[in-house]
C-alpha cells in the first residue's frame, strides 16, 4: 500500500475555499455582497427581478432590461400539463419540498435546450427555472388541498404572483414588498450547502436541473434550508415571550440544536437578520399579531449570554411567513423559489469555468490486510 503524506483536513469543510466566485460575498462580520452591491442597499432600492437579473448577469439591468427580463420571466411561469398530472398523483402528505424536487428533475426533459451548457443556453434555462419554480411550490400546494392552481397574474411581479397562488389573494401592496425584500435577502449565499452541492452536480457538466434538483435536495434539511420550517415548530412551543429564557436553558440543558441559530461563516451576526427582524416587527403590528417577534428576540438575549451564539435569518423568517399565513411546511419551498436564482447564476458561472469537483478524503479504515477466503460452516459440503 503506498502512503501519502498526511494532507490537510477541516472537518464540515469549514474555512476551506473550495472555488471562486464574483457573484456573492459573505463577510463574516454580518455583511453580504451581490456582485458589490450591499443586501442592506438592494433590500431597500431593489426588486428581486433586478436582483435576479444582477446575480445573472453580473451588472444591474437598465429599465428596459428589466422590463424585458421581467416579462420574459412571468412568461415562462406555465408548467406542462405532464408535470402538474404528475403532483396530482403525489401522496396526499408528500413534502412540499419534496414534491419541488422531483417537479424540478421532472421538468428536464421538457426543456429543448437541456443539454446545452453553453452560457447563453444557460442564462435562458436559468429564466425557465426561476419562473417555474415558484409555480411548482404554488400550484403543488393548491393541488395538495384539492384545489385546481390558480391561472397566473402576469401583471404582478414573482414575489406578488407566487403570494398570489398561494392565498388566492391579490395581497396589499405592502405585503407585497415584504415578500419581495424577503426573495432579496435569501437570493444568494456564496457556497453555502446548497449551492455548494449544485455546483458539484454542475461541474461534472451535468445540465442546470441536475443541479437545482441537487440544491433542491440539500436544502431541504434542517441545518440549512429547513431550518425556517424547524424553527417555526420552535416557536408554538414557547407560545409567549415570557416562557422563552426557560424553554431555552432547558433545551440547551438537554446539549439540543437550536433552530435558527448558528452559522457557519458569521460569527457576530447574520447580516439578513436586522431586515428580517424590522419585517417581522412592522408586520406584527400591521396584523395584530405582535407575540412572535419579541420571543425570537428573548431567545436571542438568551442564546448570546449562555453561548455567544448569533440568531440566522431563518429564526426571523419563520414568524414573518406565519404572519404572512403561509402554513410553515412552506416556509423552505418559498426560501428555494429565491435561492433558484443564486443556483442557477452558480451553475452559469461553474460552466463557464468548469473544472470538476472532486476533494479527497482521509481514509480511516483498516490497515492493509490479506483476503482471507470464508471459513466453511462445518457442513462437509
Ligand atoms: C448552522 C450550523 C449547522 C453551523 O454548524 P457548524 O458551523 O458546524 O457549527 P458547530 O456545530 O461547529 O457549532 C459550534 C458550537 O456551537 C454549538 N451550536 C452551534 N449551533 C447551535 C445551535 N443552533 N444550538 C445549540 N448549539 C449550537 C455547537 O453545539 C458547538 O458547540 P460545542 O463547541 O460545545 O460542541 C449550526 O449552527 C446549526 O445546526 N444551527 C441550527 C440549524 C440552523 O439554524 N440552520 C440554518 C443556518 S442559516
């Protein structure tokens, strides 16, 4: 057996750069960059449309790029009819994210340019994606209820649309900002699990299905995407501000994960975190249900006295889509039909400098040793 010297090795690939990028910067001091452009900035001038197109193509789109990227994207918002039949036939208690997953790989082959890795062929995949992903969780769920999906209202933005189908409610204005802020602050996230697993897939020059359905699959757990979902079971369990120091001492007690708390890369804060809290807090007060907000934020004093550990944007989400009345097994799905714009503008740019993914491991095995032929069991045979 030949040795090796023995290489380096960070467990979870922390602190490992694994690739390079010029779409998105996470600075570990509660900062975050798409394309140089500051979240905090984009949350407040931006749309996710502009974003989307940012992420894409690596500049803001003028008004009329804007308008023609828009348009394109409401267009292509229709699912084929073989891919809603097969969501009917879905069990009734399937995922919704599940469901997004297998709707996402089955979507492949319905796409003429599925096999062309070439960037403008991407570039036009990433479109049909980012449209029909929000259709998918949208029509999927109103399928789930026996309900027919809604047709699509191509005068409303992504954000506005996918509220729309979902709740059967063109909803206020308001509401509808906050959804689209929401979509700019999860669009991207450098290599976080789920892209980093989309751009493996990528990199192997498998198509952009290939990989979103790949993402698709790594966010749903909940260390990372499904952690919106988790923590929102958190929260009913508390109930009120005044139970959350205790819940929390008993559960770190119990050495329990928290939902919606930690992260890999900010250590003094998650820069999404302010933005989501201020929507929580103004949106409370809108609907008169101002109970979540403050118990995210005891357990958050808890959490940094006992731990010193951060709040993620996802412990702030959970209460926004509640009080949004999306029922929280959607919470993740809609957290995908942003992040589809952040995979795909990866898997652009994977291709478009491609060399394959492929780490190594440190074997922990046995020593070298000979075969040794099964012992007979004494039958005589
Ligand atoms: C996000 C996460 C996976 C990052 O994991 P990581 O970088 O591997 O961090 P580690 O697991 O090394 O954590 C370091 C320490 O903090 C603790 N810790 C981290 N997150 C914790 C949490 N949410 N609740 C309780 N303890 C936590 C770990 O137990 C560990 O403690 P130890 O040193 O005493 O063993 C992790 O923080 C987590 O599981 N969070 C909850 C899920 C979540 O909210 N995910 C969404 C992320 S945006």
């Amino acid at each position: 057996m030949t040795t090796e010297p023995k290489p380096a090795y960070s467990p979870g690939l922390a602190g490992v750069i694994a690739g390079e990028t010029e779409i998105c910067w996470v600075d570990p001091d509660a900062g975050l960059m798409y394309r140089g452009y500051d979240i905090h900035e984009m949350a407040e001038k931006a749309n996710f449309e502009e974003v989307a197109y940012l992420l894409l193509n690596g500049e803001l789109p003028t008004v009329a790029e804007r308008e023609e990227f828009s348009r394109a994207l409401a267009q292509e918002r229709p699912l084929p009819k073989e891919v809603l039949e097969m969501m009917r036939l879905l069990p009734k208690n399937t995922h919704p994210m599940d469901m997004l997953r297998t709707g996402v790989s089955m979507l492949a082959p319905f796409d003429p340019e599925l096999n062309d890795n070439s960037h403008e062929a991407n570039i036009r995949k990433a479109i049909r994606l980012i449209a029909k992903v929000s259709t998918l969780i949208a029509d999927g769920y109103r399928i789930q209820q026996g309900e027919n999906p809604l047709p699509e209202r191509p005068d409303l933005t992504l954000a506005g649309n996918i509220f729309y189908k979902l709740t059967g409610e063109v909803p206020q204005d308001y509401k509808i900002r906050m959804m689209d802020t929401i979509f700019i602050l999860y669009a991207d996230h450098e290599f976080n699990a789920s892209t980093f697993a989309a751009r493996v897939t990528a990199a192997t020059l498998a198509d952009m299905y290939a990989a979103v359905t790949s993402a698709c699959g790594t966010l749903k757990g909940p260390l990372h995407g499904g952690a919106n979902e988790e923590s929102m079971k958190m929260l009913d369990e508390i109930k009120t501000a005044d139970r959350a120091e205790k819940w929390m001492m008993n559960a770190l007690a119990r050495k329990a994960k928290i939902m919606g708390f930690g992260h890999r890369v900010y250590k003094s804060g998650d820069s999404r975190v302010p933005i989501m809290r201020e929507i929580g807090r103004d949106l409370g007060k809108r609907v008169g249900k101002d109970q979540w907000i403050p118990i995210c934020e005891k357990l958050e004093l808890t959490m940094e006295r006992e731990k010193h550990l951060c709040a993620n944007v996802d412990l702030y989400a959970a209460p926004v889509f509640t009080m949004l009345e999306f029922p929280s097994e959607l919470n993740t799905p809609i957290f995908a039909a942003s992040r589809v714009a952040g995979w795909c503008a990866h898997v652009v740019e994977q291709h478009d400098h491609n060399r394959l993914i492929r780490p190594r491991s440190l074997y922990t095995g046995p020593a070298a040793r000979p075969y040794k032929a099964p012992a007979s069991n004494g039958s005589g045979a």
